[in-house]
C-alpha cells in the first residue's frame, strides 16, 4: 500500500463572507482608504474585514467618537469622496450627532455605520438596544436599518452614492449585530463613484450673464460648494478671464489664491455695501452673507443677488433673487462665461470699481501690520498670525477651532491654493478640529498641518493627542489661550454689565497635556518667542503644542452675531 506523500486534497468550501466584508468592499469600491472609530463589540466584524483585506484597510481609533466622525467628515470634505466612520452601538452611536449635523450643514460627504442590538433580542432589552435612524433623520441624506446580511452590501452602496452625490452631506445605516456577524455569500458588485452631474438651466444662466453684463459693481462671492463640486478649475478661468472681484468663504478660500489682485475679501464692507450685482456661488445666504441682503443702506437702492448652487434645492427660498440656477458647477462657471462673451458688449470693464476695492484692500493691510506685529504684553491674538503667515507653505492645510482666536485667522489667513482651509462651517461645532488635523495628516502626508485652538476648544478633544501619537500623525497646533470663552465673556458683558461662566483657569498648560500624551509643547508668553515655538514644532516631527497666552480684552471686531 503506498501513501501520498502530498496528503489528502483540500475540499472545504471557503466560508462565505461576514457582513463586515460585504460592507468594507462596497466601502473601498467608493474609495475609502481608511476607518475612523471608536472600538466596540457591536462593530467588530468591520474591523475584522479591514484586518484581512489585501490590502489591509488602516483602522485608526480614537479616544471618543466625536473625533472619528469629525475626522471622516474631513476625510470628505479634503478628498471630496465620502470619509468613513464606524461606530459601535447606543451611545457609541449618538456620541456622533453634532458632528453628524456639522456635516449635514457644511455639505460634506460622509457615512457613519453604526452598531445596533441584535435583531433575534430586539425588544427584550439587550445592550444599548435602540432604535438610532430617526435620531438622525433631520441632520442626514439618510438614515436607514441594514436588516439582514443580505442588505448590507446595497444598503451601504447607496449610502455613499447619496452622500458623495449633489448637494452632498452624511448617510448613516446601523446594522444589527447577529446581521453583522452572519455569513452569507453575495452576488453585489458596487458600481462606486457613479455619480451623474445635474444640468444647469442654461436659459436662467444667459439672465444672469445679462445682468452681470449690466453690472457696474459686481461681486462674486465663492463658497464651500465650489471646492466640493471640483469646480475650482472653471471658477478661476471665469474670474481671470471677467476681471470680477471676488469675496471667498468656507472652502472657497484659496480657488483664488492670496495675494491675487481680484481677490477682496479685506475690502469685504466695501465690497458688500456699494455693490450693484452680488453672484453667491456654492453657500447658502446664510448668516455670514448677510442672508443675502446687500447695500441698501442710508437710504443706497439694494444690491441685486444672484445664487447659483450645486444642485436646484440649494438655491434660497427666502431671499429676494433677481436671478437663480443650480446643477454643476463647472457648467455653471463655463455656461455663465460664454453667455457674457457673446453679449453685444462682450466683458465689461469693471476696473474702476476694483481699483476702488483694491485701494481698500492695501488699506486694511496697512492696519493689519500693526497688529501681527503687535509687541503688547500680554499678546494680542494677531500677534501669533504674524509669526505663522510668513512659516506657512502654499500647500500648507490650516484648520480652525475656535470663536475670537479662529476668527481672527479669517481674517489674516489667505490660503495659496484651494483644499487648505478647515472650519466647521456655518454649524460652528467647536471640537471639530482634532479630528480634522487627523484627516488632513493622512490626506496631504506632505503638508504642514496647523491646528489653531482657542483654549475652550482645546478643551474638547485635547485627549485625542493620544491618537495623534499612537498612529504617528505629526499636527502643529497653537493655542491662543486668553483663559476664557472669549466669544461670551465680552458680549455678555456688554449686554449685562458682568459676565458669568465665561472663565476658565488661568494659563492652563495645555502644553503640557501634549507632552504628558506623549508629544511635545511649549508655553510662550512672550510676543518675540512665538516664531522661534512654532520653528520648533514644525522641525519636532511629533504632535506638538504651542500655548500661546493672549490678551482677552484684545476681543475680534464682529460685524454679525449669527442671528
């Protein structure tokens, strides 16, 4: 009798996939690169999906949820593919609303995948058994129940293809766990990004080129939407091929490079009040644009406004419009352009009134020199700027968290290119910012990463340093720490005579909580260290903190109160 030395042949059937890898394939066919999480049982067969992916997919965990799914949402908003947060079930779940509502109000494309309790002891009271979706329903594009294993595969593809489509914004879907751990084969193949572009109407774009034809001061104003809609391109051509000046906000910021002579956002007032023809691109008429009411003042006839947004349900309901499209973006910039070419004047000359505009701009940055190079003890605010601007790269990622130190950062901070800007958008979720200095590391390896805190802010998420040095994700971050809620302290103040709740201890060294985390950091108190501190973080090669302290009567000039 002989024997095969090779031994018997392997006849098991491979084991068919687990619902975790039904839902990472469909995830990656859409691009993603990398989970944002908080570990929980509820959620295991996602990580065990990306643990055995060829390649491996990066699980990066964190110290509370609300920074996956910030850095998920920023993950989206730099890439502009929907980012990814996973997280376990109940309150692993609803830690992640504000920044959930934060997406849905900045436009950004994002899916978080939640736990939930198993559906074999729904109704019996098993751990954090709860009943998410509807809780997220008002802040979401969707919010659905994956219910058996066969659901989780389309059920996640049209999450992402909802969230990644115009106008853009988060999907949640929770998947029951016993669903999630059951194994079952599938026959569903993603399609991934097929996103279709909505047509604008080409008609209402020839009315406005119209009436920017017979404009004599007009303005355009550049959002968010723009970057998003990877419009930034068509954007640029039609301002340097017009003349137009331009006003930028949000992710706007940077399509028109600092420094460039169209560019007036210093002359903002100005630009606003004696405007005849405001054009709104890619943000809605919210607070920040007046709600889109312009001029009008000291008895001035109004400025006319125009919106054009990314898709027609963006367009505003309630302002007075005098002309309105949506749809793509590039369409919109290439359409409008060829529409004021081939009017019977061709392009206007509008150079008067940017030299107007221009004037004010080299006005307010002779003020503004003052400032940044304030030398007052204690340190104003824009005395840190003054320091960071000139250390700054052009493909620097600068990300603001914070209300009276950020703001001034709106202020003297002119990105080079687009994609460098970070804020947490008209929601104004203060915390955001660790988990957008996580993305923008992963995202633009390359880049310096500034992180600018103001001091309650750092409070929100400073333990999630602990992230930044587990996965080896060197950010910079300056805190201007005037030992208070400076957005608070000043106007309750004004409005009551004293204020309450709006101080927090003196000089915190929130230094050296990085430095404890396993990081570096400093604390600066005087105006002519700052430069050398922020020299040394950017050479540290770790997370690295310089704590700034600043002056909190040195408040920010606000125009607006959000109201």
């Amino acid at each position: 009798m002989t024997t095969d030395p090779a031994g018997p042949a392997d006849t098991t059937t491979p084991a068919p996939p687990h619902g975790g890898i039904h839902a990472l394939d469909v995830a990656r066919a859409h691009g993603v690169e990398q989970m944002f999480t908080l570990s929980g049982a509820h959620v295991f067969p996602l990580y065990d999906a990306a643990v055995q992916a060829e390649p491996a997919v990066p699980i990066i965990d964190v110290r509370h949820e609300p920074t996956a799914v910030f850095a998920a949402e920023a993950i989206g908003k730099l890439t502009r593919t929907p980012g990814l947060a996973v997280l376990t079930a109940g309150p692993g779940v609803t830690n992640g609303v504000s920044p959930v509502a934060q997406a849905s109000f900045a436009g950004s494309p994002l899916v978080v995948v939640g736990g939930r309790a198993p559906n074999n002891r729904w109704g019996t009271g098993s751990l954090q058994e709860l009943d998410q979706p509807p809780i997220f329903s008002t802040i979401s594009k969707s919010a659905t129940t994956a219910r058996s294993v066969a659901d989780i595969a389309p059920t996640i593809d049209e999450a992402f293809t909802l969230a990644g489509s115009s106008h853009r914004g988060p999907t949640f879907v929770d998947i029951p766990m016993d669903e999630f751990f059951n194994s079952a084969p599938t026959t569903y193949t993603s399609e991934g990004n097929a996103v279709s572009a909505i047509e604008p109407d080409a008609d209402a774009l020839r009315e406005v080129a119209a009436l920017l034809a017979a404009a004599e001061r007009p303005v355009l104003v550049l959002g968010t939407d723009v970057w998003a809609d990877r419009a930034e391109e068509a954007a640029l051509h039609f301002v340097t091929e017009t003349g137009i000046p331009v006003i930028s906000n949000g992710m706007g910021r940077g399509i028109v490079p600092g420094g460039h002579p169209q560019l007036v956002t210093k002359a903002r007032s100005t630009s606003f009040t004696r405007a005849d023809l405001v054009i709104v691109v890619g943000t809605p008429l919210d607070f920040r644009l007046g709600y889109g009411i312009f001029g009008g003042k000291d008895g001035a006839t109004a400025a006319r406004t125009v919106h054009l947004a990314d898709s027609p349900g963006q367009v505003s309901d309630h302002a007075e419009l005098a002309g309105s499209a949506g749809g793509d973006l590039t369409t919109v910039f290439t359409t409008l352009l060829a529409a004021l070419q081939s009017t019977s004047g061709g392009r206007p000359d509008w150079t008067p009134w940017l030299s107007t505009l221009q004037d004010e701009v080299a006005a307010a940055t002779d003020r503004d020199r003052g400032l940044l190079s304030a030398a007052s003890d204690p340190i104003h605010p824009a005395r840190i700027y003054g320091e960071l601007l000139p250390r700054l790269a052009d493909d620097a990622v600068v990300i603001g968290d914070g209300g009276d130190f950020v703001s001034f950062a709106g202020k003297f901070v002119e990105p080079k290119r687009p994609g460098g800007w970070l804020d947490p958008g008209p929601y104004g979720c203060l915390g955001a910012g660790m988990g957008a200095a996580m993305a923008a590391r992963i995202a633009r390896p390359s880049s310096q990463v500034v992180l600018l805190y103001g001091d309650g802010a750092a409070g929100m998420s400073l333990m999630d340093v602990d992230t930044l040095v587990r996965h080896r994700l060197p950010v910079v971050m300056i805190v201007g720490n005037n030992s208070a809620w400076g957005l608070e302290k000043g106007p309750m103040q004004w409005l009551y005579g004293y204020d309450v709740a709006a101080d927090l201890a003196p000089q915190t060294r929130y230094d050296q909580v990085v430095t404890a985390l396993g990081g570096g950091g400093e604390l600066v108190t005087d105006p002519q260290e700052i430069g050398p501190a922020i020299d040394r973080a950017f050479a540290s090669g770790v997370p690295y903190l310089v704590n700034v302290m600043t002056d909190v009567d040195a408040a920010y000039p606000r125009a607006t109160t959000g109201i």
